[in-house]
C-alpha cells in the first residue's frame, strides 16, 4: 500500500498538482496573450528600450508558464510521471528565469523607468503641476512596492509548487515501483492443474537419482 503524500495538512499532492497546473495554464495563457498585444502596439505606443525589452520578456516567460502549466495539468489527470516530471524540471527552470527576469524589471523600475512614469502620469492629470507631481511621485512609490511584494510572493509561491510536484513524482514511483507484483493476484494464477513432472534423466547408470549434478542447487537444464 502506497502512501498518499499530502501538502496543507490533508490535500493529496496529486491535487495540488491539477490546480497549480490548471492555474499556470490560464494564467499563463491570459497574461501571455495580454503581453503580445502590448508587444503589438509598441509600433503605435513606443517605449523606452528597457522597457521594450522587459515586455517582450515578460510575454515570453508567461508563454512559458502556460507551456508548463499544460505538460502538468495532462500528467496529473493521466498520471504518468514522465509528463509530471516534465513539468517539475520545467517550473524550476521557470523559476531561475523569473528571479533573473524580475531583478532587471525592478531595477529598470527604480533606475530608468520612474523619470518617465512620472513625466507620463504629470502630462495626463488635469491637475496643476504642483499637484499632478506631488500625487504621481507617490503613485510610483506605491507601485514599485507593489511590484516587489508581487514578484517575491509569485517566486515563494512557484518554490512551494515545485515541493509539491517533487512529492507527488515521489509517490508516482513509488506507486510504478509497487505495480511490478500484483499482491491482489490469487494463487490460482500460479497454479496449473495439467502440469506434469519429469524427473531429469541419470547421467550415471545404477547411481541414487538424486545424488546426480542434474539435481544440484541452481542446476539449469
């Protein structure tokens, strides 16, 4: 008897694998699409290269994520652990690629990109340019915040997803490992009714049969 491995207490890992998967394939997918349109109107609504370069990352690593997100969700329903095993090497590699992805987004956030979020935020308020500056420098503070709590809480997140899938590719070999002999098999499987002994032949005349090589332990005829 195999035992099912459990995360928060009392949910099988096995369905912690379906959500996280179900999650990072709609996700994924919905933030991807998002983020290829942007890329879209960059030939109508241009930005800073830095910029240019951090969502053209940004779609390609949501792309990614919804690629992952699909070898998980179709291993966790069929249970086969080579597509879950996929999926955990994949979600590891997407986490490296999201700290380093979201190091150079916060930095270009906080060294290149505030001059002309707050340039872009004073040209669109109606207020007077005391006012407008004073309220979008805040804006901006409160969105760099937002920034690092988001990406520090997705990274502990997929870290703690990867445990999960780590565990549940543990308990699917463990299962594989426990199929190799069927202990619901009755006896009758092994028994046959028909089967007839043969002594093997007497290699020495008028010798005690069982005193022979041929009765020897290990002895293959």
């Amino acid at each position: 008897m195999v035992r099912t491995r459990t995360f928060c207490c009392c949910l099988p890992v096995r369905f912690g694998v379906f959500v996280m998967s179900l999650g990072s394939l709609l996700l994924g997918g919905l933030v991807a699409v998002a983020g290829w349109i942007d890329v879209k109107n960059l030939k109508t609504q241009p930005l800073p290269q830095g910029d240019e370069i951090t969502l053209y990352v940004r779609a390609a690593m949501f792309s990614l994520l919804c690629l992952i997100g699909a070898f998980g969700f179709f291993g966790s329903i069929t249970k086969q652990r080579g597509l879950v095993s996929v999926f955990g090497s994949m979600l590891a590699v997407h986490l490296l690629l999201s700290v380093a992805t979201g190091i150079w987004t916060i930095y270009t956030l906080f060294k290149y990109s505030s001059g002309v979020l707050v340039s872009n935020c004073i040209a669109s308020s109606s207020d007077d340019t005391a006012t407008a500056t004073s309220n979008c420098e805040e804006g901006i503070k409160i969105l760099k915040i937002i920034v690092v709590v988001a990406y520090a809480v997705s990274w502990l997140f997929e870290l703690w997803g990867y445990l999960i899938v780590t565990s549940y590719v543990q308990q699917l070999r463990e299962e594989e490992d426990a199929n190799i002999v069927n202990p619901s098999a009755s006896m009758s499987s092994y028994y046959q009714p028909n089967a007839t002994y043969a002594p093997p032949p007497v290699t020495q005349p008028n010798a005690y049969p069982f005193t022979q090589p041929t009765q020897a332990m290990g002895y293959q005829a």
